[in-house]
C-alpha cells in the first residue's frame, strides 16, 4: 500500500519514467552545453539564458601599422588598422564576412549587425586575443537577427608582427597577418 505523500501515491510509474527520463536528458544536454564551453575563459562567458544561433568558423587577416602617438614619448608600436575575414562553411546559406573597423558581421542573407567590444582574453606574443562584443541590433532579417553576443575564439594566428620591426624607420610600414578563429553568435533563448 503507498502512503500518502509518496511519490508512488502522487505520480503514476510511466510518469515517474518519463521525468527520469526526462531530467536524464537535460542534465546531458547541460553537461554537452558546458563541455563545449569549458576551453572559453570564464571572463568571455555569456549569460546564460543565451544560446548559440551560429557557429562559423573564420580566416581572416589584421592588417597592422607602425605607427606613434604623437607628444606621447612612447616608441613606435604596431596598431590594428583593418581586419576582414571569411565566415562559415558555406552550407545551408551560412556563410557571412566579418571587417573592422568598425567591428561589423554580414552573413551572405543580407542580414547585418554590428558591435562594441567588451573584454579581451588569451592575450599572447603568438595569437591573435580572444574578444567578447556585445551586439548592436542586426539589420536586415536573416541569420544574425536578435543576436545580442558575439565570441571570437582564435585558434591561430593573428599576433602582431615583431616590436623590434616597428622603429622610427618604418612608421607608416603595413603588415598584414593571417588568423583562424571561430565565431560564436549568440541570441536569448
């Protein structure tokens, strides 16, 4: 005999199956989500009642300058001037280009957008830094419609070129230098 106020009592056993089951299910589907995510640096972490709209993978290039600040006293450094980059596969009209400045993503729907950069992680001497933006409203209706976050994760490339390259010498010189990433658009859920 179930008691009252046992599950058993409360809920039919092909109900109880079927939130096991189901609990089993989002807590994989959570685990997936977080597993995905775990190589991106907490600080580039978006909220969470986000999800990903699209994931394009990118080549690209940054196109540096050596230049100075005038009355700064400081010496001559690499600047980012321009970057541009190919979007996506191609498959099922997910493709799209990226350029900067200012930082703005146009996927090959017509659909745009553009946006602010809010942090910036993974910084080394031989990449490229990964960046958190928050986005503009998107014009156009397409693929990049109510993104509201958008990653870059590098995987290679990207860095500078050489500071000791960079001298009263060859102010003005431009170097342009290829990166891989992945582009992570993100959109409330």
């Amino acid at each position: 005999m179930a008691m009252i106020g046992s599950n058993e009592a409360r809920f039919p056993a092909r109900t109880r199956v079927f939130l096991a089951v189901s609990f089993l299910v989002a807590s994989v589907a959570v685990s997936s989500r977080l597993s995905a995510a775990q190589p991106v640096p907490p600080i580039l972490q978006v909220p969470s009642d986000n999800g990903i709209a699209w994931r394009a993978a990118a080549s690209g290039s940054i196109t540096y300058e050596c230049s100075i600040t005038p009355d700064s006293g400081e010496p001559p450094r690499w600047r980012a001037v321009k970057a541009e980059a190919e979007l996506g596969d191609g498959k099922a009209g997910n493709s799209g280009v990226y350029s900067s400045p200012p930082e703005t993503w146009k996927a090959s729907d017509g659909s745009s957008l553009t946006g602010m950069e809010v942090v910036r992680a993974n910084v080394g001497p031989d990449r490229l830094y990964d960046q958190l933006v928050l986005a503009n409203p998107s014009r156009g209706a397409g693929l990049l419609t109510g993104v509201t976050y958008i990653q870059r994760l590098v995987s290679s490339g990207g860095a500078a070129p050489s500071a000791e390259r960079c001298t009263m010498a060859t102010l003005k010189q431009r170097e342009r230098v290829g990166y891989h990433a992945e582009y992570v658009f993100w959109k409330p859920q």
